[in-house]
C-alpha cells in the first residue's frame, strides 16, 4: 500500500471515528431537538382563563399557542397540572395520572399536546417526584393499619423520632400557621399505622418512600434504597411517565430532583436512581427528556438529566448577576454587595464566571445547562431600579445568547413586574409577586378573564396598558419585538444556538461590560452587555476579524486590531457582533 494510500486510510477512520464520538456525545446529551430548544414557561393558573373563574385553563393555553410559536420558542414546560390540594402551588399532588379540573381534562391536555405539535412545539410536565399530598389515595391506604397492602410502604412512617424533633413539631405548631410551616422533618399523624409521618415540605406533603441510603439500623423504619417499597416507588415514577408519554408529552421537568433518597449527603443514591430512569427513559421514550430541578448541573447531568438549573440556589452566581440585595430574593443573599445587572454598575463577575464556567466546562458534552430569565419560585427581572425596556432588553441579550438551553418565563417577553406585597395563595408566599396573570391587552383584567377583577388568581398591572401584548406587538422598539429577534437570530446562527462553545473574554477585575464570545467551527460571534447606566469599555486580544454589529440596544462601538479589539459600550447596552474573516 502506498503512502498516500495509507494517509488517506488513516484519515478515513479517524473520520469515522469522529462522526462515532461525536453521535454518541449527541446522544448522550439526548434527543436532536434539544439542539435547537427554547423553552417558555407558563404556570397554568395564570396563563389565560377560558370559563370566567379567574383562573388559567389547558384551553387558554391551547387559544395562544400561535402566539407563544410567534416569539420563537419550540417547547413549553407547564407547572404542575395533575389533580391537587392546592396548599402548595400544585406541588401537594393527590392523583398524578389526572388533571386536575382547574384546568380541565385529560382530553384537554392531548389536546393542547397534538395541537402544540402540529406547531413545532415540544410540552413537558412538572413531575413532582418527591412527595404526594395527603389526600392522595396511596397516602390514605399507606395510613391504614395493615402494612401489607399496595401503598402500604410508600411513604415512611415511624413510631418514635429524637427528642429533638419533636421539640421542632411542638415549635411548628405554635406558629401563627403551622400547617404552613416548613419546621422540622416529622409530622405527629397518630395513624392507626404509626404516629408519625416524614414529610418534605409542608404536613400536607409526605416524603415518598425511595429508601435510605445509609439506613441506621436503631432505626427500622429506614428501609435500604433495594427495599420492596422504594423499589416499588421507582416503578410508579415510571409508570406516571410512561402515562403521559404514551399521551405525547415530550419530558418532565422534575422538582427538587435531588432529594428524593434520604440521609445521601453525596447523592449517589439518588444519582444512581436516575441514571437508571434515563437509561429505561432512553429505551423506550428516546425522544423525551429529563430536566432537574437539581441546580447542580455538575452532579445533575452525569445523573442522567439532559437538562438542569442554574438558578437562585445550588451552585452559586445566577443572585450575584439579578438578584438586587433590597429585593425579596436579595435580601438573603451574603455572597455580594451590588448585583450585576443593575444601572449602579458595581457589581461582580467573580462568583458567576467561576461557578459557572467551571460547570459549563465539565457538562458541554453531556448535557446542557439552562439559565433561565426568572420561574414561579422567584423574582422577575423588572423589579426595584431594574424597570425600563432598555435594562430587560439588556437582561434579555444575556438570557438568549447563553450556551445551553434558554428558558423564558412567560410575561418576561413583555417585561411583567415583579409585583411586591401581594397576599399569599396556595401557599405562594413571596412568590404570589411572579405567579400574576399573563398580561395581554390594556382592557379589563388585561384581557386574560373575564371575571370581575376580585376574582383574578392574582392582580395585573400593565402600567396603564404598557406592559402587554397588544401594546408591544406592533412596536419594533417594544421588548416583546426586540426578544423575538433575539430568539431568530439564536436560531439562525449555530454559534449563537444551544451547541456553540462559549468564553467570558473579561479577564480578572474586568466588570463592564460582560463580553464573552460564541463560536461553533469557524463560526463566531462576540457578545457585549453592559447594564450599568454608566459608560465602560473593555480591551480584548484580537479576534482576528472584523465584528460585524448584527443586533444591538443602545450604542456599542467595536474596533477591531492586530493585537488588541478595543470595545465602547454606553450606559445600559448590549450588542451583538458577528466575526467576519
């Protein structure tokens, strides 16, 4: 065999072994449509109302999805929609195999899954793993005497807890609202079973049985993670999912995923559990995903989820960026003084740049990472100073041009505020002030009911109609118009989409403006935002090209080098340049 001959054998299989590597990395990450996704999340009670109750329906839903095609997103993720108690939000489950009549019927759900579909957009669920209600009927026959019925170790119960636990029940129950409460781990049931419960969260949602990973042995409630009934709950999991898989929901986003096996400080357990759901996910429901409320993309996406979190807890940064310390998420916040994106202009990069590259690096070709631009657990990004169209437009840059998978939370688009001081309903807390109605004409109740406005889930606030779809649909100046290009050219341009590689290009003490650049082959893109109300420039080492602005708010100047780009963004700012060789 000649040279050129075995040079080009050589280059035949390192080819093949390539195109391998790189099939195999895709279909580690999941399904080819994840590539291209962008989500939006709507909370179903809030969306659009359809029957007069004040509250949001799967027929609202389904009447807007022209709309919610027009932005640009392909895939939806609903909260929790299965028949509820309605103290937690939809998180206290009682039949996860039903809808729940709020929102309306299981017919209305495929409904809205098929007409989605014929629109090119993907919906997934809130599966809420963790716990059940008490109504629910596995609970009610879990509680019965004898232990040897279906239900019966689905849960876990015990006859005896530390002294210090029940010092924390006693606590609880002197609050103003105990059952409200989230104080200690046990809750005193004296059912005919046993006197106490766990629970997760409030006493109306008991903790599912998935085992222990380190059981104590004094204790002899705490079963093994091999046990017959966490084994059992594992099959029920699954069987839910395959439910509604066999219905054409298309995943699940999974609440609090990490949680679900107890005493496992370093979640291998728990890990284990879904990397087993994956691979029987994978099986049987390949084109479906799995998305973790983890927030630990690190531990979360080696654990089998396609997609996680980085929001406002687990791994550390996405507060420093949004998260002003006089707001209601802020204020717990140590970790920094300013927020980033504020028009103040003192905030840090340090925090976000070190967590999260540090996770994007070791997750890109295993799964994706989702930062997304607020959810109904906490604040939008129109709260406090950070309130006119130019600060979201500038937020907005940020949320579409990230690797991984963006998500929007609905209203975001129009620039929905955060509305403080709101009462608690279904145990929304402070988050009554993000779960408002979707807001989309400047009539009565903003044109999502047409009940009397006391009847509302929550009040709007259009700001004299200035904060809705009918006033922003035509203004190619309006946030809602300035996302939809955001979303086009994400789409358009692969450096820019979900599988492009991403670098912060400021180097240390470099705060404003962000500049971080997007490439995938020799495609590239550099990314300037800048939120504070001050002028800032930055230095880079040469792209090696000239950059093209192809979406900007505000004013950018880039110029290009041999050896330094030197960049001049003005107050409140962001732009998008295109590198042209």
């Amino acid at each position: 065999m000649s040279l050129m001959k075995r040079i080009n054998k050589l280059l035949l299989v390192a080819a093949l072994a390539a195109t391998t590597l790189s099939v195999q990395a895709e279909q580690k990450k999941g399904p080819a449509w994840l590539s291209d996704a962008l989500f939006y999340q709507i909370y179903p009670s809030s969306y659009m109302d359809t029957d007069g109750n004040g509250i949001g329906d799967l027929p609202g839903i389904n009447s807007k999805l022209d709309y919610i095609k027009s932005l640009g997103v392909n895939a939806l993720w609903l909260n929790p929609i299965f028949e509820s108690g309605w103290f937690d939000g939809g998180y206290d489950v009682i039949d996860f195999y039903k809808v729940d009549p709020r929102f309306g019927t299981n017919t209305d759900l495929v409904t809205l899954v098929n007409e989605a579909h014929k629109r090119g957009i993907k919906v997934c669920l809130d599966l809420v793993a963790g716990h059940s209600s008490t109504k629910c009927a596995w609970f009610k026959e879990s509680s019965e005497k004898d232990p040897n019925q279906r239900y019966s170790d689905y849960y876990i119960w015990m006859n005896d807890i530390p002294e210090s636990e029940k010092k924390e029940i006693e606590a609880r129950h002197q609050e103003a609202s105990p059952e409200s409460s989230t104080r200690g781990r046990y809750v005193e049931a004296n059912a005919p079973r046993a006197k106490y419960y766990e629970k997760n969260f409030f006493e109306c949602q008991p903790a599912l049985n998935y085992g222990f990973a380190h059981p104590d042995p004094n204790h002899p409630w705490e079963q093994g993670v091999d046990a017959p009934g966490p084994q059992a709950v594992r099959r029920e999991i699954r069987n839910i999912m395959a439910f509604w898989f066999d219905k054409g929901v298309d995943g699940f986003r999974v609440d609090m995923a990490s949680s679900l096996v107890k005493n496992d400080p370093d979640k291998k357990e728990v890990s284990k559990l879904w990397n087993e759901m994956r691979a029987w996910k994978d099986k049987y429901y390949p084109e479906t995903v799995l998305i973790s409320e983890w927030a630990d993309p690190q531990q979360a996406i080696p654990a089998g989820f396609n997609i996680d979190f980085y929001i406002h807890f687990g791994l550390k940064g996405y507060a420093s960026l949004f998260f002003d310390r006089k707001t209601p998420w802020g204020k717990w916040e140590q970790s920094y003084q300013n927020c980033y994106f504020d028009k103040q202009g003192k905030g840090s990069l340090k925090e976000f740049s070190e967590n999260y590259t540090k996770a994007y690096n070791a997750t890109k070709n295993l799964g994706y990472i989702a930062v997304p631009s607020a959810n109904h657990d906490y604040q939008r990004p129109n709260i406090g100073t950070r309130n006119t169209p130019d600060q979201l437009k500038v937020a907005m840059t940020f949320f579409l041009t990230m690797p991984g998978i963006p998500f929007i939370y609905y209203g975001d688009e129009i620039g929905m505020k955060y509305q403080m001081n709101l009462p608690n309903k279904e145990g929304s807390n402070e988050r009554s002030g993000t779960r408002t109605p979707m807001q989309w004409t400047k009539g009565k109740n903003a044109g999502f009911s047409t009940s009397a406005p006391d009847k509302l889930y929550f009040p709007v606030d259009t700001e004299n109609g200035k904060l809705t779809v009918e006033a922003q649909q035509g203004d190619q100046n309006s946030l809602l118009s300035y996302t939809r290009k955001l979303t086009a050219l994400r789409h358009s341009a692969k450096a820019l989409d979900n599988e492009g590689d991403w670098k912060l290009l400021n180097q240390k003490g470099q705060e404003y403006p962000m500049v971080y650049e997007r490439t995938l082959g020799e495609e590239e893109y550099v990314v300037v935002v800048n939120p504070g109300a001050k002028a800032a420039s930055l230095n880079i080492s040469s792209v090696g090209g000239k950059a093209v602005s192809v979406l900007s708010t505000g004013k950018v100047v880039y110029k290009s080098g041999k050896k330094t780009d030197v960049i001049k963004a003005s107050g409140i700012s962001a732009a998008i340049f295109k590198v042209e060789r």
